[in-house]
C-alpha cells in the first residue's frame, strides 16, 4: 500500500507542489506579518517547480491511486499528454496572473490580506490541476468545489466597492444551484451503473440495457456543473456580473483558466465516458443513448451569438471582454461538437493563443484603469496617441481575438473552421464565420475611440513602469510569432493529444 501511494505520489509532483506552496504562503503570511512583499515571490518560485514537473509530464499514460481503497484498477487520476498539456497553460497563466496581480492597484490596496489572496490563488490553481486528470465523477466534483470556494471569496476579495461583494455573492448563488445539480446527475449515474469512474461507466454503458430518459437527464443535469466553468449559454448569467465585479486580476483568470479547466473536463468527459469506437482518421462515434452532438451544436450556437451580439452594447471595457469569452467558448464548444481529434487539437491550440491575447487586453485595460480609474469605452478616446505603445497593443490582441490575419488569433480560429468543416458542419461553420464578424464590430470601435474619436480634453501620456512593458511584450511577441510561424505550437498541441481511455 506505501509503495503504491509513494509511486502515485510521484505521478502528481505538480499537484504537490503547488499544495507545498500554498502552505508556505500561509506560513509566511503567518511569520512575515507586516511586510508581506516575499508571498508573491514564493507563489512565483512554487508555480515554475509545478510547471517544469508539468512538462516532464508530457508523453506519460498512467493512472494514478489505483488501489480498491480509492476507487477500482482505472484509478481517480489520469496521468496523460492531454492533461499535462492543459496543466502548463493553467500553470502559466497562474505565473502571468501572479505578476498581473502585482501591478494591480486594487491589489496593493488590500497589502496587508495578500498572504490570504495568494493563498486562495493557490487553491484555485490546484482545484484546476486536479480538475483536468481526473477520471472519477467524485474527483471531477471535488476538484471543481475546490476551485469554486477559492474563486468565490476571491470574486469579492477586496471589498472597495459595492460591486466587488455583488460580484462574489452572485457568483456563489449561481455555482451553488450548478453544483447542486450536477451532483444530483453523478448520483444517478451511480445509480445507474453502481460506479463513479469514467470508464467504469463505459464499460457498464457498454455492457447494460439503462432507462432512456433517467440517463438522458443525469447527463443534461452534469453538463450544467460543467457548463457553469465554461461560461456557456444558458449557464453564463454570472459571468458578465462577477467579471465587472472582481478585481481584473481574478477577472483574467477566471476567463482563461477556470475555462480552460472546465473544457478539460468536458473532452475527457465525452473521449472516456461515452465512446463507443474511434476511427483511424480520429472521429469518435459515441454510444448512441444520447445525441451529445446536437446537444453541444445548440448550445455553442447559442453561447457565440449571445456573447457577440450582446458585446456590441457594453461600453464597460471589462463587461465586453467579459461578453467576448463567452463567445470564444462558443466557438471552443463547436470544435468539440466535430466528436473528433482534429476538434480537440484546434480546442488545445486556441486555448494557448486565447490565454496569450486575453490577458493581454486584461492587463492594458487594468494599467489605464490604474492611471485613469475608469474603464468606460469613452475615457480611451485618442489614447492611442497619447500612449502609442499601449494603444497599438490593445489594437494587436483585439485583432488576434477577431481572428485576422497575420496575427496568432487567425490560426487558432482556421483550425477551429477547419475541423467543423472537416465533420460535414456546413451550415454550422457558416453561423460561426457571421459571428467572428459581428465580433469584428465590437473589437474595432474600441480601436476607434484609441485612435479616431474626439476627446473633450487631450488625454495625458500614461507612464509605464520596464517591468509593465516587459509583461506586454511576453504576451504580445508571442500573439504575432504564431501568427506568422506556427509549426511549434502546433506540434506541441499534436504530440499531447493522447488521452487515457478505451
């Protein structure tokens, strides 16, 4: 029994790793209590140990906690390329949010709890990196509660304005009902199957006759939970509310991470639980209980429209950001409603270029909310020239979330229409191409107000401090690079598309 929990251990080293840290975050907080500058420092340390584990992680298959004791010989955890590919993008953005955090005003405003935010940031991160290997509904639903709490208290964590305390509570009502809900769904499908595990579960699907109508429902009810991560419509009330609400460093993460998180979940939801046969050319073909990809085709039409339509309206620069990832994850969903591997590599890509180009608009409206204290569209008029380095990079990481060429944005989103129209999804294809034009609408009249709209008074040049230049260019040389010489991250994306399961 040690031997198999020593070696189970070392399958989980980043996992670990970011447990340690998260106790010597609070540990630090503890001792250090009046100069709390080291916590971030350490968070920083702890997060580049998980990421480099992380990578190490790439090309394993194993099961990890395969004894009786925890669950049966599959195991709660699946160690694979797929997981291991989704933990380096959480791990990384974690390590930009870390630095974000640190320019945050809103963040220094509330130095003397920063020990108790890191502290959450770290459990948030960890919930995640259980959230995207777990191969047990019980360990999908545990990891899920231990992101949520974290990002609950962290959604209203600086408490500055009435708003931050609304954003937390609604985001606590809203994840409560989906969490209730989906737990409801696991427990007839336990019912059902008398298993937890997910491929447990296809092998009993597999094998037994089950009621109809009973399945089709516990699967409409977990799909809720995961909807609710995913930001997709009708599961998206919270998410414009609580993204204008938290502090923009949550706001950023939330929209990238938890995200990426949640769709994790999902792929291997369907790739293990409900496949019936895998093709040599990568189409899957699902047990035929459910009509998963009908279900997955409305939902994503739905999710890309509202987002874009109702992102034309938002004058708030964070509440139309907020309405723009929902739209993303309308496009991500319709990759993954191909059923096929050439839909999840164009998942796996975008998801890299979408963190790289989302946190980058994040940041930049959160220095001119910094040095304005506003974030209303009307405040940026002619900002561009007064701050041309800050405007022209705005104007590049809107581009790239168009999808234009020759940024990284254009590659991510061929992908995603080449594999919808790789599965015969025509007419799908077309819906999707009209939103990414109504999405040029929105993302071009900020442009406008940087560069072409009247100010009633010159706004002043915006001073940026090496370290806040520095971070814009991480992200910002990356959005045009793959744009221009994709071949690595494509690569990277095909060799970790191996996913444990039948």
């Amino acid at each position: 029994m040690l031997e198999n929990l020593i070696t189970d251990a070392h399958l989980i080293i980043p996992e670990i790793i970011v447990s340690v840290t998260l106790l010597l975050v609070v540990l630090f907080d503890l001792i250090f209590n009046k100069d709390k500058s080291i916590i971030p420092y350490i968070s920083v340390i702890g997060l580049f140990f998980a990421l480099y584990y992380a990578i190490q992680g790439i090309g394993q298959n194993s099961y990890a906690f395969t004894s009786e004791a925890f669950s049966n010989k599959y195991g709660l955890l699946a160690i694979d390329s797929f997981g291991s590919y989704f933990k380096i993008l959480i791990l990384i953005t974690s390590i930009l949010i870390v630095f974000f955090s640190k320019a945050s005003s809103e963040i220094q405003k509330i130095f003397d709890r920063s020990g108790e935010y890191y502290a959450l940031l770290m459990g948030m991160v960890l919930g995640m990196l259980f959230m995207v290997s777990a191969s047990d509904l019980i360990m999908i639903y545990l990891s899920m509660e231990l992101l949520s709490l974290s990002s609950y208290v962290l959604a209203g964590f600086t408490k500055l304005r009435d708003r931050n305390s609304e954003a937390s509570l609604k985001y606590l009502i809203y994840g409560a009902v989906s969490s209730g809900l989906m737990l409801f769904g696991i427990s007839l499908v336990y019912g059902m199957t008398g298993n937890t595990n997910l491929i447990a579960v296809n092998s009993v699907l597999r094998s037994s006759s089950i009621n109809i109508l009973t399945y089709s429902f516990s699967i409409i009810l977990i799909f809720v939970g995961i909807g609710f991560k995913m930001s997709a419509v009708p599961f998206h009330f919270w998410t414009p509310d609580v993204y204008e609400g938290s502090p923009i460093s949550i706001t950023a993460f939330l929209s990238v991470a938890s995200k990426a998180a949640g769709f994790a979940v999902l792929i291997r939801l369907l790739r293990t639980t409900f496949l019936l046969d895998l093709s040599d050319t990568g189409e899957w073909t699902l047990l035929n209980f459910f009509d998963w990809q009908t279900l997955l085709i409305i939902i994503s039409i739905l999710t890309m429209t509202l987002g874009n339509f109702v992102a034309l309206w938002q004058n708030n620069l964070k509440r139309m950001l907020a309405y723009s990832s929902i739209a993303h994850a309308g496009y991500m969903l319709l990759a993954v409603a191909t059923l096929s591997d050439q839909g999840i590599l164009a998942v796996m890509i975008h998801f890299l270029v979408y963190m790289l180009m989302n946190i980058g608009a994040f940041y930049i409206v959160m220095l001119v909310a910094n040095k304005t204290g506003s974030e209303d569209i009307n405040d940026y008029n002619r900002l561009g020239y007064a701050s041309p380095f800050l405007g022209v990079s705005l104007s590049i990481f809107l581009i790239s979330l168009t999808g234009l060429p020759p940024l990284a944005g254009f590659i991510s989103k061929l992908y995603i229409f080449l594999a919808v129209i790789d599965a015969q999804l025509i007419t799908v294809a077309v819906i999707a191409v009209i939103n990414s034009v109504v999405s040029l609408y929105y993302y071009v009249r900020v442009l406008k107000h940087l560069f072409l709209s009247k100010a009633k008074t010159e706004p002043s040049p915006l001073k940026l401090s090496a370290a806040e230049v520095v971070f814009i260019l991480i992200l910002l040389v990356p959005t045009i690079l793959f744009g221009l010489y994709f071949t690595p991250m494509i690569e990277f994306a095909k060799n970790s598309l191996s996913i444990l399961g039948y």
